[in-house]
C-alpha cells in the first residue's frame, strides 16, 4: 500500500465512522418530513398545501436555530481535544440557555406572524386557516427542537454521533403513528382503543400536534441517554445548574450564529428560486421540484461528512497540532470530493429511472432528468464547500463561511440565475446560476481554508491550544 494512502486511511476512517450516523439521523429526519407530506396528501388538497405552506415558514427557522447551536460542537470538540473536559458543561449548559431562548423566541413569532405574513403572501382563505392552525401546533414543539439539537451538537463534539441516529429513528418511529391517528382521527385505526378512538380527525392541525410530538420525544430521549450513559460521564449537564454566563454565550453566538444566518440564507435561496421558477408553468415546476429534491437527498452525504469534519479538525487543534488539523481538513475535502464523484455517477446512470419514478408525464420526466444531469455538474462545488466549510467550523472560523455564502448564493448564484432565467433560458439559467454560485463558494471557502490552515502553522503547540481555549 502506498505510504500516502497508509497514512490517509485511519483519518479517513475516523471521519467515516463520525459521519454515517449524522447521515442516517439526516435522512431519518428528512424522512419525517416525507411522513407528513404523504399523510396530508392523503386526507385532502387543502391538508397537503397548509402543511407545505407552513413547513416553508418554520424550516428555516429550525433550520436558523440548529446552525446557531452547531457553535458548541467546535467549542466542545477543542476543549475534548486538549482534555479540559470541565470546561464541557458550562459550554454546553450556555447552549441550553440560548437554546431555550431562541426555542421560545420561535414558539412566539410562528403564533404571532403567521396570520399576517398569509395576508401579505394572499394565501387562499381555507388554506391560510388550515396552515394557521398547522403551525399553532408546531409552534409547541419549538423549544424541544432547539434543546434536542443543543445537545445534540454537544453530543457530536465529543465524538458521540451514534445517539443522534437512533433518537432521530425513534422521533420519525412516534411520527408515523402520531401522525395517521391525529390527522384521520382514533377510529381509523380499526381497533376499539376507547381513549384513542375519541380524537376526532384533526387535518393539518394533527399533522402539527405530531410533529410537535415527536420533537419532544427526541429532546427528552436525548436528555435521558445523556443522563445515563458512560459515554459522557464527568460531563454530565444535569449534575448542577450554571447560571448564564454572557462570555460563554458571547463565544457561543460569535461562532454559531453566523453559521445560522449561513444555513438560513442557502435555505432561503432555494425558496426565492422556487418562487422565480413558479412563473414558468406547471411542467416546469415540477420538474424542478423533482431534480431538487433527488439531489437533496443525495446531498447528505458530503453534508454529514462536512459536520464531522468539523469534529474532527476541532479534536485536533485541541490537542495544539496544527500541522495535522491542516492534514485532517484536506484529507476529509478529498473524501467529499470522492462521495461527490460517487453521487454523480448515481446521477449520471439514474437519471431517467429515477425521475420516472416522481412523475408520469413525458414533459416532466425530459426535463427533470435534465436537470439532474446539470445537478451532477455542481454536486463537485457543493461537496467542496460544504466540506471546506465544516473544516473552517472547526478552526471557529464562521464569520467568513457567512458572508462567503451571501455573496457566492444570493449575488453570484440568484443575481445571475435570474439574469440567465430572464434571457431565454429559463429554469436551465437558474440551474446555472446554482452551479456558478457553488463554485464561487468553493473557490473562496478553499482560499480561505489554506489561509486559516497555514495561519495556525505559525503559532506553537502550546500557543495555539491556549488561542483555542
């Protein structure tokens, strides 16, 4: 075998086996998602639309709640490297402070500003109703999501990724169930079960009821393990309560938060475009839908691996080894870059079976499997900066994967894919403007990961594990 692949092999197992959890506890999750569009197709045009309306409303923000709170596993990853396991829980209880916060703050503005922001987007009547009350539900389940993934985070920081699997099975395991009984009502399950039999069916209401359940199963399993397990034993939160502490919470927010506003703003592209493509038909539509959300699914791979990357760069520099945290970051890049080759060979060879199995019209497949070719072009971009970003997270190294995103995505990638789109070539210039932001986002994450990388060379061991303290 030869010497660099000898020496790239354990580093590259250790990634691997921190990031085939995360991706099995990100498919689970997403499947939840799949759970609820099926059963609210299933009882009504008005259930399926209200759900869809209102997942386009509290996605993102989840999704800005989790990507704030991802800014302890860099902060517990470190102090775990450089074996200051007493500094771990006060981190991570100012997580759950600030996880507590934002789950609050989201509970609020999901009952609050619901209504209002329907009437803006005029939202038909019955469907701004039902979505309404969809989102009153989820809205309860809020500061269970956020807490859940606090200790998540904190639970992947010290290379812990396996519970977030498993609790992630039980959460989509309690959906499924939640979901049929609370959406069609007790009597559809055919078994005479008295307490049960009395829920009436309650449409886009239950399907929210459920996913707020669901929420808080996997926040209370997760606390529960946490508790129990020796994996974290000398860490345990639950052993006294830490007051607030604004410069942990400082650092907390100074490393999370731009990673949030990251999340949000890539979320919040696709939804623009969405809205841009809208304008184009119905076939159009769906066949962007289609390719979008096939290559979504697909994308999880590099993603899970970018958040392990994060852990393992940040173990590294813990233990004041810059030399091979730089090692570990490029190394687990060049693993991105071969899953993203893996995912377009997928693409390549699938295309048209796969499509087909979405949808039965001509028109729809065509394209759509057009679209998935495109996709293969910038699943390289987007598995070099997805990974280049995590290995960034864990140098805490935010700030600029924040504003490298803004200018890549919403200038480069939705400025000139409605330049293209508006020119001629439709959904095909949007699809091109993805790949171009991608790639401007590559280029510039990986300028900025040498940069970072070769920075931490130039300080001592024991210099740079007390910058990381």
């Amino acid at each position: 075998m030869p010497l660099a692949i000898r020496a790239r092999l354990p580093e590259t197992t250790d990634l691997l086996r921190l990031a085939l959890p995360i991706l099995g506890a990100q498919l689970a999750q997403a499947g939840m998602g799949t759970v609820d569009v099926m059963m609210a197709g299933n009882h009504g045009a008005t259930t399926l639309a209200a759900v869809s309306v209102g997942s386009s409303l509290w996605m993102p923000l989840m999704l800005f709640m989790t990507g704030t709170l991802m800014g302890v596993t860099p902060i517990v990853a470190q102090h775990l490297g450089a074996e200051r396991r007493s500094e771990i829980r006060p981190s991570v209880y100012q997580a759950l402070w600030l996880a507590l916060v934002l789950g609050i703050a989201a509970l609020l503005a999901l009952r609050w500003l619901a209504a209002p922001i329907f009437t803006v987007m005029s939202v038909p009547t019955e469907v701004a109703r039902a979505s309404s009350g969809y989102l009153q539900a989820v809205a309860l389940g809020m500061p269970a999501v956020a807490l859940y993934q606090a200790l998540r985070a904190f639970s992947d920081g010290i290379n812990h990724t396996r519970p977030a699997l498993w609790i992630s099975l039980i959460g989509l395991g309690v959906n499924i169930p939640c979901n049929y009984v609370l959406i069609f009502g007790g009597n559809a399950i055919g078994v005479s079960l008295p307490l049960i039999n009395r829920i009436p069916p309650l449409g886009a209401v239950g399907c929210g009821l459920a996913t707020a359940i669901a929420m808080w199963v996997m926040c209370l399993v997760m606390a529960l393990y946490i508790r129990q397990s020796r994996a974290y034993a000398g860490i345990d939160p639950w052993r006294r309560i830490e007051r607030p502490q604004v410069k942990r919470t400082g650092e907390l927010l100074r490393i999370g938060l731009p990673i949030g506003v990251a999340i949000f703003t890539e979320v919040t592209l696709f939804a623009v475009i969405a809205l841009f493509v809208a304008s184009l038909g119905e076939t159009v539509v769906a066949a962007h839908q289609v390719a979008l959300n096939f290559t979504s699914l697909l994308f999880m791979l590099p993603l899970s691996l970018g958040m392990a990357l994060t852990v393992r760069v940040g173990n590294t520099l813990g233990q004041g080894d810059g030399v091979r945290a730089r090692f570990v970051a490029w190394n687990g890049v060049a693993v991105a870059l071969i899953a993203a080759l893996l995912i377009d060979i997928v693409l390549i060879a699938g295309a048209h079976p796969i499509v087909a199995l979405y949808s039965d019209s001509p028109a729809v497949r065509t394209l759509a499997a057009n679209l998935v070719l495109m996709a293969a072009i910038y699943q390289i971009s987007d598995a070099l900066q997805v990974s280049m970003a995590g290995a960034l997270r864990g140098y805490k190294d935010t700030r600029i994967i924040m504003l490298i995103t803004l200018a890549s995505y919403w200038i480069v990638g939705l400025g000139g894919g409605h330049l293209l789109g508006g020119s001629g070539l439709g959904v095909y210039g949007y699809w091109i403007g993805l790949i171009a932001g991608l790639s401007c986002a590559a280029a510039l994450l990986g300028w900025r990961l040498q940069r970072t990388a070769s920075r931490q060379l130039q300080a001592p061991a024991e210099t740079l594990s007390a910058q990381q303290s």
